[in-house]
C-alpha cells in the first residue's frame, strides 16, 4: 500500500464543458453516464431556494443531442406535504435503462425505466424500503434494503431476469452496495457491531472480502471497473478524507490532490482513471486521476468567482470513452447545472 500523500500534479484543463439544467429546476446533477451515447441520468430539484415547502426532487434522462427528459415513476408521492422525495436516477445502461429509486405514500421501490418510457417497480423480498445504487452493462442492480422495523440495511442483487440474492458481510449491522461491474462483483461499504465503517467486495460466486486502507477509520468504496480496481474515499484518524484506488490483487494506493483537505473518489472507467471532488481554502474543485497517478484539477466555466471567493465543481462518473459527468454551481450560487465534459487528452 502507499501511505497517504498529496501526488500528482495538479493542473486545470478545462476540455469543453456542455452544461444543462433541466427547464424549471434549480439544481440539475448528473450521476451516471453511458457509453457510448454519452446519455446522463441523475436527479434535480425544482421549487425555490427561498421556500423548502416547495422543494422536490425528481429524476432526468439527458441524451447525447441535449433532449432532456425529465420523469417520475407513476404513483410516486410527490408532494411536499407526503414526501419531498420524488424519485432520483442512479445508473444507465449502455441502452440507456435507468435505475433509481422513488417514495409511494407507503414505502420506497426501486424502478427500472427502459428508454420508451416504461417502468418496472421492484423490492428484495421482505424489504419495505428500497435504495438501488447501481446497474452494470448488463442489466444487473444492485443496491440495499430495509426490512421492517428498519434495523440495519442489507446487500441485495437483482438479476436481469428478476430473480434476487440479499447478502452482508459478516458481522454486519447495515450493508451498503455502491458499485457492480460487468462480471457482477460488487463493491460498497458495511457498519460492524462496534460502528466502524469498512469496504467490502462481493465476487459473483457470492465471497466477500473486507478491506480496508491502512490507518482508515471509515472506509467508502464507490466505484469498480471491469479489472476489479476499485476506487472510493477513507477517513483518517484526524477525520481527513483521502481518494483510494485497490487493484484486483489487494494492493491499494491514497492519494489526493495538492493542497487538498478532503478528497472524494467517484467514479472509474475501464482504464483506470478516476475522477471525484476535492476540497481546499477556495472552494470544492473537480479532479482526474491518470492511471499513472498524474491529477488534473477542473474547475467548470462560471463556478469560478470573477475575482475571489468560493467555487464548487464536483465530478461524479465517467465512462469508459473518458467522458466524465457532473454538477456545478454557478459563481453567485443562484444556479446549479449539471455539466458533461470532454477533457482534453483523453483517449
């Protein structure tokens, strides 16, 4: 393992930012993107900054010609008086079906939404609140769930033809899968008896392995790829967060950008790179990690203050052709939009 440390070099290489807001919203965030149609899906939020009686939050589909969707499955509760939470996307297929999750005024489902607009609702067995987090190329979901009395969550995964296994590692009071690659392992996070937090990998054949980086306090896995490298956040004794990358062999790396004071690792693509979020003394930055360790620092257009102040850039996913998907704020954070962005060099 290498120890924690500021590597890389830092530099901001914008690419060409194309960013949206969905028409009526005040933050649009794009979560997950597709390859290669570069398709977005994620959540966005309408009603006033001024008013939180009126906040609601709700689902979009973006494709690759700007034509922006936006949606919630049929017999959601979507008022702020019953739920504010409409529904919110969490993952895309490369045919563009969207998993996410929504409120009913019972319980919370997951949804399957295919391109021609139809839905397919779904629970584990015994769940009364759902949480999907993730989908891989192939239709598989994963996510947890609650049971009633909403005592700990637990792992589920749900096969393409609909036919579901629930797991947790060992000694586990609640089981949050994050991430599935195309051979089904999954990656997450479990909380044991005594409150500490670790990652986990779940192979297909069902073996669990736990990890965690050395001196991590609480470990967040969030992204895999199809090599079985995983990527997330730890949190050191001193509750600094670092980025880390764990290849298929258990070797793992932490890193952060120069001069950051918490890191936040989103996303991988097949080659290795990564992108995520940072923290420093002017604001919340996007970065890209190189397979060779080298971190470009993004910043998108109008985030940045016109002469000083605070900016916030977060990247969230990328996909395997290098297109990385996101939200920022704008300078006088009176808007949010989601933003895709080519970055220079890729390949």
């Amino acid at each position: 393992m290498t120890a924690p440390g500021q590597t890389g070099t830092n530099t901001t290489n914008a690419g060409t930012f194309v960013t949206f807001n969905v028409p009526g919203s005040i933050q649009t965030a794009a979560t997950a993107i597709n390859n290669p149609a570069t398709a977005v899906t994620g959540g966005y939020i309408s009603g006033t900054d001024d008013d939180p009686a009126t906040i609601l939050f709700h689902s979009f589909l973006r494709t690759s010609d700007g034509t922006l969707t936006p949606f919630d499955p049929p017999g959601t509760a979507c008022t702020p008086v019953t739920s504010n939470f409409c529904s919110n996307g969490v993952g895309i297929t490369p045919d563009r079906t969207i998993v996410g999750g929504y409120c009913d005024t019972v319980q919370c489902h997951g949804y399957l939404r295919a391109l021609n607009g139809t839905f397919t609702v779904f629970d584990p067995p015994s769940s009364v609140f759902t949480f999907p987090r993730a989908i891989n190329s192939g239709g598989a979901v994963t996510g947890g769930f609650f049971t009633a009395g909403f005592f700990g969550a637990h792992g589920f995964l749900r096969a393409p033809n609909g036919t579901y296994t629930t797991f947790d590692p060992l000694g586990s009071t609640y089981t949050q899968p994050n991430a599935i690659n195309p051979e089904g392992t999954v990656t997450g996070f479990f909380i044991d008896v005594t409150g500490v937090q670790h990652g986990f990998l779940r192979t297909s054949d069902g073996k669990i392995t736990e990890f965690d980086p050395m001196g991590s306090t609480f470990t967040q896995p969030n992204a895999i790829n199809p090599a079985g490298t995983v990527t997330g956040l730890l949190e050191d004794a001193s509750f600094v967060s670092h980025g880390f990358l764990r290849t298929s062999d258990g070797t793992i790396t932490v890193f952060d950008p120069v001069g950051s004071t918490g890191t936040f690792a989103a996303g991988i693509n097949p080659a290795g790179t990564i992108v995520g979020s940072f923290v420093n003394s002017s604001g919340v930055h996007g970065f890209l990690r190189a397979p060779n360790g080298t971190i470009t620092v993004y910043d998108a257009p109008g985030s940045m203050p016109p002469v000083s102040g605070f900016t916030f850039t977060v990247l969230n996913a990328i996909n395997p052709g290098g297109t990385v998907a996101g939200v920022f704020f704008t300078a006088d954070f009176s808007e949010a939009p989601g933003f895709v962005v080519r970055p220079k060099n890729m390949h």
